[in-house]
C-alpha cells in the first residue's frame, strides 16, 4: 500500500503543477513526509495527513491509500460546508473535476 500511496501522491501532486514544498504548505504536513512517501521510503502516514493530503489533491482517502481506482471525489456523500470548503481550496481544474464527478452522480440516479 505503501508504494502506491507514495505513486498516487507523487501524479496528482504533478498534475496539478505543485512541487512538494507547496503541496506541504498546502496542507500543512511536513515536507519530508512527501519526499520520502514518493521515493517510497516513508512509513505509514498518520489518519489526518492523509485526510488533509487528499483534501488538497482533491481526491478521496481510499483512492490516495490505492484501495479503488476510482478516482472521483465520492462528494455525493458529503455535506453542503465540506463540499463548499474542498471547493474554494482547489484550483481550477480540480473544480472542474468536482462539477464533473457532481454530474456524472446526479444523471445515475
């Protein structure tokens, strides 16, 4: 699990054009933990910097951890203030990816 949490972290931290110093800051967890989870030397991260990391890459837990490929954002389960937050941290493309994975929930039901 390890290794794909440090490949997730590693891609979408580059898609979004952030260096690993930004993506910290961003997220308020120590610059090393970053360097080493995506050299794949780290040691397993605690709950919150995974939740706050996943937050600011603007995806979900279970697909940052490698447990789905899938990697909408799961926000049909959240509520209005925890969509509005995770909305206004992101930029523009990850609104985009919001409003798309918002759609794709609202026309299966």
């Amino acid at each position: 699990m390890a290794s794909t949490y440090g490949a997730r972290l590693k891609s979408l931290r580059e898609q979004q054009g952030l260096s690993q110093k930004e993506l910290a800051e961003q997220a308020a967890v120590d610059p090393s933990h970053i360097s080493r989870q995506e050299a794949g030397k780290g040691d397993n991260p605690t709950w919150s910097v995974i939740l706050s990391l996943a937050e600011v890459l603007g995806t979900s837990v279970d697909f940052l951890m490698g447990r789905t490929d899938s990697y909408d954002l799961h926000i049909h389960d959240m509520g209005f203030g925890e969509i509005r937050r995770l909305y206004l941290r992101n930029n523009q493309a990850q609104r985009r990816k919001m409003v798309a994975s918002v759609r794709r929930h609202h026309v299966q039901e």
